[in-house]
C-alpha cells in the first residue's frame, strides 16, 4: 500500500466524518435539549440538497444554492417543530418515533410530488473544481478539502456558541432542568424552537454540501440518519465535542475500512473472497467500534449520565 493512498483515503475519511458531524451536531442537540428522538432529521438533510440544486438549476449560483438549503431546511425545521414536535415532548418516546417516521413518509412523498422521481445534479463550482497539490506531491480534490475545512470551521463555531454566548447559557441550562430555566423567564417554546431550526439548518446545508459529490435524490438522508445516531451514541447525547470525535471516528473507521480490509485479506485469501469478507467485515465495523465504545463507557466518548 503507497502512502498516497493511504493519505488519501484518510482525507476522505475526514470529508466523511465533518458531513456526518453536521448531521450529528443538529441531531445531539436536539436529542440533549428536548430529549426527543427525531427520525426525521434525514429528511431535512434531504430538504437542503434539493433546496440547494433547485435554486442553482435556477440562479447558477453555488452560494446561493447553499443559502436556500440552509433557509428551506431552517424555516422546514421551524414549521415542523411549531406544528408536530411540539406536541410530543411529554409523549413516550414510541410516540416520538412514530410521529417522526410518519414525517418521514410525509416529506419524502411531498418531495417526491415537488421534484419528480429523478436524482437532481448540483455542480461543484470552476473555481472550487479540480485537485491541489499537497506535501509530498499527493494530488486530492480542492471541494474536498473545502468541505473538510468547512466542517471544522462549523465545529469551532458551534463550540463559541454554546460555550460563550447568552443563547449557549440557555441550552446547557435547558439539557440539564428546562423547568428551572422556563420558571427563570427563559421562553423555552421559542428556544425548543431555536434548536430545532438551527439543527435542521446543519443538516441541509451537509445536504447541499454532499449533494454536489452525489446525485440528490428522495430518500438519501435516511442511510446517513442510521450513521448519525451511531456518532452521538458513540460521542455522547448532548456533546458538541461528542459529535465531532464520533463523526471523525465514524467516517475514518468506514472509509479506511471499507479500502484496506480487502487488501489485507488478499495476503492469505483468493481475491473473491477477500472482496467480499474484507467488505462485510468492514461494514460491521463502525458498529463494532461503537458497541466496544458503550462496554467502555456506557455513556459515549462525552456523555453524561442522565435521567430522561
């Protein structure tokens, strides 16, 4: 195995991993503040991508289409939360689950009726396009490294908020006694509400941002939901800094994985074989890395123990 590959793939494991953190971010958030569970976050991360191809289609503007994703997936967010999520707080957490998934049916037909049938193709813009040279001659794709890059600012970001402004006070306060904070004056209705949007916004602009390396099409936010739970069980309920360690493990676990396993059982199998023993094998693995986490601490990487 060259280093160039190796190199590589890690890269890519890396643009992997920040997608899913902000699919993860969103999701924990939500999950912490309210303590609901939201199937439904996928279809949000499918509202961005489709926000973001239609207005390109229409504008040419690859800015404007990640504006549209993150203000079709905010303002879709908000409208969900006022309208559906809002009555399920106090409900069992089967309520939750089943309201959610009938949203999901809901919006992935309503999508389905808006845009038709077919993938929808959003163009990474020419100045973004073609690869970089990296130390050591390595030659990778410049969209990559932006989204990378992307992802990390995001995380630094997020971190500022909840850590060091007035609106970050009022989440952690409202993960740990949302009664205390709504008796101190805080209106947790508007801020419930605040969260849903701004995760729902996280996850259509990783939509608009994914969709530009992949065709957009309804139902793609659902395989990427199943690897978002992982992250935040793996990181910890609640944690920002959870999100971000359980995306990059997540993401570089799958895609180095799923790239050297078949190669290191060719050593001692026949090639067919180790194609597919070393792909089962690595598809088993990001679950494999989480349930050893949960023996661990039971808690994720940064959870805290708590009542719910």
């Amino acid at each position: 195995m060259s280093v160039i590959l190796i190199v590589e793939q890690v890269l890519n494991g890396l643009q992997f991993g920040v997608m899913l953190f902000l699919m993860a971010a969103g999701l924990t958030l939500i999950f912490g503040v309210m303590g609901l569970i939201n199937l439904a976050h996928g279809s949000l991360y499918m509202i961005g991508a489709f926000a973001a191809a239609a207005t390109a289609e229409v504008t040419g503007s690859f800015l404007l289409a990640l504006a549209a994703a993150l203000a079709a997936a905010a303002a879709a967010g908000a409208i969900i939360e006022v309208t559906v999520i809002r009555r399920l707080y106090a409900a069992p957490h089967l309520n939750q689950v089943l309201a959610t998934f009938a949203l999901i049916l809901i919006l992935s037909e309503g999508t389905r009726w808006v845009f038709g049938s077919f993938p929808l193709f959003l163009d990474i813009p020419d100045i973004l396009s073609g690869t970089v040279t990296l130390p050591g001659g390595i030659q990778y794709s410049l969209y990559r490294l932006i989204l990378i890059a992307t992802g990390f600012a995001i995380a630094i970001g997020l971190w500022v908020l909840i850590e060091r402004t007035r609106l970050g006070i009022q989440i952690r306060a409202g993960e740990n006694d949302r009664e205390m904070i709504a008796v101190l004056g805080v209106d947790i209705s508007s801020l419930y509400t605040l969260v849903f949007a701004l995760g729902a916004a996280l996850a259509g602009l990783a939509g608009a941002l994914v969709g530009a390396i992949q065709s957009v099409q309804v139902g793609m936010g659902e395989p990427v939901l199943i690897l978002a739970f992982v992250v935040i069980v793996i990181g910890g309920i609640g944690s920002i800094r959870g999100a971000l360690v359980g995306a990059l493990l997540v993401g570089l676990t799958d895609t180095l994985g799923g790239v050297f396993l078949p190669e290191i059982f060719k050593v001692f199998m026949e090639p067919g074989a180790a194609q597919r023993s070393g792909s089962a094998l690595a598809a088993m693995g990001i679950y494999v890395l989480m349930g050893g986490v949960l023996v661990w601490r039971p808690t994720g990487l940064f959870g805290v123990r708590r009542c719910i």
